[in-house]
C-alpha cells in the first residue's frame, strides 16, 4: 500500500502530478491510500511513493470532461474524492470515452462532488457581507466572513479581486484568511467570527432598502430557502428582517385576495372605467398576484369588432396598453393590409396581467392555464357586455378559451364564423405572436392562412 499525502489539499496540479507518477508506475487504485492533511492516513501504508521503481515512460491520458471536473472535485471536503479521481484516471487509460457515460458510478459521483462544489462557490459569492473599518494608515478596509463547507477560498479569490480590485479587502474563514491591498493578494491564518467587525453605518441604510423592496407578491418562502439556506442568515444583516417581513407579507396576500375575492361577489361594473379600476385590484388566481399590473381594453365604446388576444407582454404591462408590441405591430400591418380598420377595433385579453418566468433581467412569456383564464373571464365578460360587439376576432386558442369556454383546434375552426347565444359572431384565428416564432416556409405557410383569414374577417365586416 502506497500512502500519498497532499499538503495543500486544494490544489489541483499537486494531485495531478502526484497521480500522473502512480499511474506511470503502474499502482492500481486499490494499492494507494490518499490523504489530505485534514484525515489520518494507513497506518500499514508505504510513505513515500517514490522508493518505487522508475516510472515507465508511456503517457498518461485524461480528457478535457475530467480535468474540467478533477478541478472542482478537488476542492471539495470529503477525503474519498483524491480516490475517487485517482481511480477514474486509471479507468481512463483502458476507457477512454468514460467520460461520455453519465450513467457509470464513478462518473456520476464526480458530477455530484463538483456540483455541491459549484454551488458553494456561488453561495459564497452571493452570501459574502463586506463591513467598514479603518486601517492603521487610516484608508478604508472591508471585511467579511464566511464559512464554506468545501475548500473554495482560493478558487474564489480572483472573483473578488476582479470584483473589488480598487478596495481594500479582507475575507475571514476558519480555514484561512484573504487579504487584498489593491495591488496584492495574500493569505493568513484561519480566523474565527469575532475576528470579524460589528454592525457599520451603512447597514442601517441597506435594511431600509431591503424592507422597501421586499414585494409580498412574488414571495415563494420555499424557492427563497432553497437559495438562501438559513445557515447562511446569521451573516447577512438582512436575514433579521426575514421571519417579520415573510408574516408580514402573507398578512397582506391574504388581505389582497379577500380584496379581490369580493369583487366577483359585486354586480358587474356599469362602466369600462370601472372595469379597468377593479381588474387592478383582482387577486383571484396567481397570475393576478405576480406583482404586475393590469392591462385593460381599448378601443371606441360601440365598436362593432372586439379583438381578444391571450395577455399583455413585456411591453404591454410596462407601458400600460394592450398590443403595442411586435405582436400587435404584426397585427396592424396585416389588418391593414386586409381592409380592417384596427382604431375602430376595441382590443383586450382573455387574461389582464403578464405571466412570465423571470430570466435574469428579462421577463419570459408564460401561457396562462385553463383554469387562470377562465377565472378571468368574468372581466372580460364585463367588457363584452359594456361594447356589446357584432363580430369578435379570437387571436389563439387563450383568446378563444375566454369567449367559448372550452379550447378549440385552430386548425379546424380557424376562418369561420361560431355564433354565440348573444347574436355575436367569434371568428377564430392563430395569434400574431405564433408567426413571430416561425421562419423559412414555415412562417410564410401561416402568415398566408393569417391573411386568408383576415380577408374573410374584412368581408363579414363589410
């Protein structure tokens, strides 16, 4: 047995090279006991790897995939991953496409060690609080602390230098310290929490932003715990604010609902005015509480055509207008180009506020459910009732699902009038936005069954 100990347990290059001579020298897996300074090794194992035979000369194989990942695994806590690796490089030499199977053992328990590695590596960087003190040469210094669970400090040290190169830093672990001077980086001993400062004029500051900007809407107190452990609250100022904020964000959801629960108890609006000042205040699906407004319709009080599309985008919830985006431009270059006047149109939604998954900065369109529409419904309803229309053209199966109340094919109802017990016509047809998401023949296929059908809306009208 050949004992191998790695005085700097994080560093890739000491492993590699101390493996690379293993393998030459032809040392299976199960003849190395590995060790990291941090766990006791073999007792009955040979110290030094090197009283073996001169290695051999043949090369030592290892793929882009596993030394991708031997860089992060080696930075994780646990002892096992130095064997681990070392036998997932001996499998290499006779394997070479080993990499390429998601399913073997060993390369599964690599994926999962640099994956908690790579999500404590974000945690620390999402989770580090800098506080304010003064060095003895009186220039300002931040310092933090933190407690990673793997050995991530260093891999993470260019980040913050990157990130603060101008400042002065310090990050405190129990495993060692970092210090930045802003031209050099260095590293100190293991520190302890009280080694960090106290609470610093800022502080107070950043809570009352926090609180300001905590919106009781979109609070999901799992996905919230998810990202940000509770382990992690005792060193973030604003985690004090959490338990409060959350009763009392839940306190106030609930006063939304019954808010918007009673509206549906009321007669119907009398006027389209009432209309849009009520649908603002309606949280009676989630779409409704997702912290967006309410896009209300548009258009002349007596308009013989309604248009109805799904729901406001991006664009329409934040400038506050139905269809004014590439949906609706779209729209009134092909009502135009069919003969229908869209200003005489009155245009709205089957559903009034924006549904969307949050992508970074961007807001990413999320089709309501049936059920969401249907609770919607009672809006538009109301505006229906109030234009008292002849025709209304259904853009997509949503638009459609709030007139009919049931989803329809559109390729097998598109282009034809459906009468409706009113005296009104519904004339179905595909939403602007599906043509926007073709190309090549594809998108000229439909956008001329778009016009076709236009053209047979334009006739009934006329």
């Amino acid at each position: 047995m050949i004992a191998v100990d790695l005085r700097e347990p994080d560093e890739f290059e000491a492993w590699r090279d101390e493996a690379r001579r293993l393998v030459q020298q032809g040392v299976a897996p199960e003849d190395v006991a590995w060790s990291d300074g941090d766990a006791s090794g073999d007792l009955f194992a040979q110290a030094d790897p090197h009283r073996l035979a001169a290695p051999e000369s043949r090369e030592v194989r290892a793929n882009r995939a596993f030394i991708d990942l031997a860089r992060n695994v080696i930075l994780h806590s646990d002892p096992a991953r130095l064997g681990l690796l070392y036998r997932v490089l001996w499998r290499l030499q006779r394997q070479s496409r080993l990499m390429d199977d998601p399913a073997d053992p060993d390369v599964r328990a690599l994926e999962t060690l640099a994956k908690q590695v790579r999500r404590d590596i974000h945690k620390m960087r999402a989770f580090v609080r800098f506080r304010s003190l003064v060095d003895d040469d009186g220039v300002e210094r931040f310092v933090a602390w933190f407690e990673p669970e793997h050995r991530i400090e260093r891999a993470n040290a260019d980040f913050f230098v990157n990130r603060f190169a101008s400042q002065r830093w310090t990050i405190l672990t129990p495993r060692l310290s970092l210090h930045w001077d802003g031209q050099a980086l260095c590293e100190g001993p293991p520190a302890s929490k009280a080694d960090a400062p106290a609470e610093d004029a800022t502080e107070e500051l950043w809570l009352r932003y926090y609180r300001s900007i905590f919106n009781p809407a979109r609070l999901k107190v799992g996905a919230m715990l998810k990202e940000m452990p509770r382990k992690y609250w005792k060193n973030l100022p604003e985690a004090r604010q959490i338990p409060e904020l959350v009763a009392g964000a839940q306190k106030r959801e609930a006063s939304m609902i019954a808010t918007g629960a009673s509206l549906f108890q009321d007669p119907p609006p009398a006027s389209l005015e009432a209309v849009g000042e009520a649908v603002q205040h309606c949280r009676r699906c989630p779409i409704g509480c997702n912290g967006t407004r309410a896009v209300m319709g548009e258009g002349p009080r007596e308009a013989d055509l309604m248009i109805v599309g799904e729901q406001p985008g991006d664009t329409e919830e934040r400038e506050g207008h139905p269809f004014v985006g590439p949906a609706g431009q779209l729209l009134d270059r092909h009502m135009q180009a069919a003969g229908v006047d869209r200003a005489a149109a009155y245009v709205t939604n089957a559903v009034k506020h924006f549904k969307f998954e949050q992508r970074g900065k961007r807001r990413l369109h999320q089709s309501p459910t049936a059920g969401e529409i249907d609770t919607c419904r009672w809006w538009l309803d109301s505006e229906r009732a109030l234009i008292k229309p002849k025709v209304i053209l259904a853009l997509g199966a949503s638009g459609a699902r709030g007139l009919l109340g049931r989803t329809p094919a559109i390729g097998r109802e598109r282009g034809r009038a459906i009468a409706q017990p009113d005296g009104t016509q519904v004339f179905v047809t595909a939403h602007p936005s599906y043509l926007l998401r073709l190309d090549g023949e594809a998108r000229e296929r439909e956008t001329v069954k778009f016009d076709h059908d236009l053209a047979a809306l334009a006739k009934m009208l006329g």
